[in-house]
C-alpha cells in the first residue's frame, strides 16, 4: 500500500462523514414532513450517529486492506 494511496483513503472519510450525515438528515427531515398527517414518528434525529457508524465501517476497511497488503521484505 503506497503512501499516497493512504493519504487520499484517510482524507475523504471526512468528506464521506459529511455526505453520509448532510442525506441521513435530509431523510429524516423528509420523513417528519410526512409525519403531520397520520403517523407521527416520535424518535429523535440519529444522523450524527449513522454518519459516524458509516465512517467507522470505512476506516475499518482500511485496517483490513492495510493489513491485507502489508509491504513485502527486502531480505533474501
């Protein structure tokens, strides 16, 4: 695993953190505009806590490909 590849992972999981919480809370004010007729949804707004689970998944996966593609030895 190079060390650029490293440095473009790492630094879009901000940015993946960010989309994943700006359509999960999109959702769920979308879903409370539909709550004024019948069924009213009582929770509480879990955006913040999707996004980080989901960018918690990502950066796990880099754990994995990083321990997948360890560099080889330079002994012979």
């Amino acid at each position: 695993m190079t060390k650029r590849f490293t440095t473009i992972y790492l630094a879009l999981a901000p940015v993946l953190f960010g989309l994943s919480w700006y359509i999960s809370h999109r959702l769920y004010l979308r879903f409370m505009a539909f709550g004024s007729g019948t069924f009213e949804y009582k929770g509480d707004d879990r955006s913040l806590i999707y996004a980080s689970m989901f960018t918690g998944v990502y950066l796990a996966a880099y754990l994995v490909i990083r321990d997948l593609y360890k560099p080889q030895s330079k002994e012979k």
